[in-house]
C-alpha cells in the first residue's frame, strides 16, 4: 500500500509540490485500518517535506541510512519499535534519492483486527460444528435404535419366537435390510 505510493510521493518531491504530497500523507492517513501511527516525507537532507501533524513541518529529522546509502541494498525497510514498525521508503527519481517516505504503523491495531477476525471465525465456526455434531448424534442414535431392533429380532427367532414382523420405515440399506429379514422369517 505504501509502496504503491512511493512513486507518486517521488515525482512529487521532485517537483517540490507540497501540496500534493500533503494530500497523499492524508489520505494515507486518512486509512484508519491502516492503524498508522504517523506518516511523513523527509528530503534527502532530513528535512520534513510533509508530516501527518502540522506542527512538524519544516522540522529537521535524523536521516535514515537507507537515504544517504549511494548503493542501498533495496528500495526500503522496516524495523520494528515499541508496539509499532516503521516502513521507510526511498523517493527516487530518476537515479538520485530524493528522499523518504516513512510511515509508522500501530502493532496494537493490527492485533486488534487479528483479535477480531479470530473472534468472528470462532463465533461461525464454533455453532457450525456444534449443530454438525449434534445431527450426527441423532442420526447415528437412529440408525443404532434400527439395528437394535433388528438384532433383537433376530436373537427372538434363534430362540424360536417368531412374532409380528418389524415395521419397516426409509428407503436405506437398513430398511431393505429389515425388509429381507421379514421375509426370511
């Protein structure tokens, strides 16, 4: 998402159009399930070119490694803080480094939509598997009470007791099982 952008915020930097690179930072930070803490472009010389918070434009930050590498080893990185990560990414245009664009981003918020999506999972799959369950039951608990049935008749007729013929009931393998019994007896 923040890659997406880098080549819009880079054309703009060079450019010097503050403007435009004020409405991407806030729209970018408009993003709310972005959970982001806080975005800004930075010139190559450390300045605050745009920030997500006036009063921080003008400002002089410390400028990131990657911006001052003349060979950096990719076009940005992450690193990790105190519940957040930090994304900078380099604005290039054409072959020189116009600056950065670093966003941070809230590890609370994203563990708040994990909490949330495994919650909502839970709450569909838990009564899917409940009522899943509980028809095997009453299916399986059928079936049996026909098979005891039949094996009670069954034993009834090794003893010689030949009784009323069982009642037959469905159209599956035990119906037409009974049925045969029935007529064997």
């Amino acid at each position: 998402m923040v890659g997406a952008g880098v080549g819009v915020f880079a054309q703009s930097m060079s450019e010097r159009d503050d403007v435009l690179l004020d409405a991407l930072l806030h729209e970018l930070q408009s993003r709310r399930e972005l959970g982001i803490l806080e975005a800004y472009v930075l010139d190559s010389d450390g300045r605050v070119a745009a920030h997500s918070r006036i009063e921080e434009y003008g400002k002089s930050y410390p400028v990131p490694s990657l911006v001052v590498d003349p060979q950096p080893a990719g076009l940005s990185e992450v690193s990790d803080e105190s519940n957040a990560f930090r994304v900078v990414s380099l604005l290039r245009a054409g072959d020189h480094t116009a600056g950065a664009v670093i966003v941070r981003f809230s590890t609370r918020q994203l563990a708040d939509q994990v909490r949330s999506e495994l919650l909502w999972i839970v709450g569909v799959t838990v009564p899917i598997l409940l009522i899943s369950g509980l028809g095997v039951m009453v299916y399986g608990r059928r079936m049996a009470n026909r098979l005891q049935r039949l094996e009670t008749k069954a034993l009834a007729l090794g003893r010689g007791e030949w009784g009323e013929p069982l009642v037959v009931t469905g159209y599956d393998e035990i119906s037409r099982l009974t049925a045969a019994f029935n007529r064997m007896s």
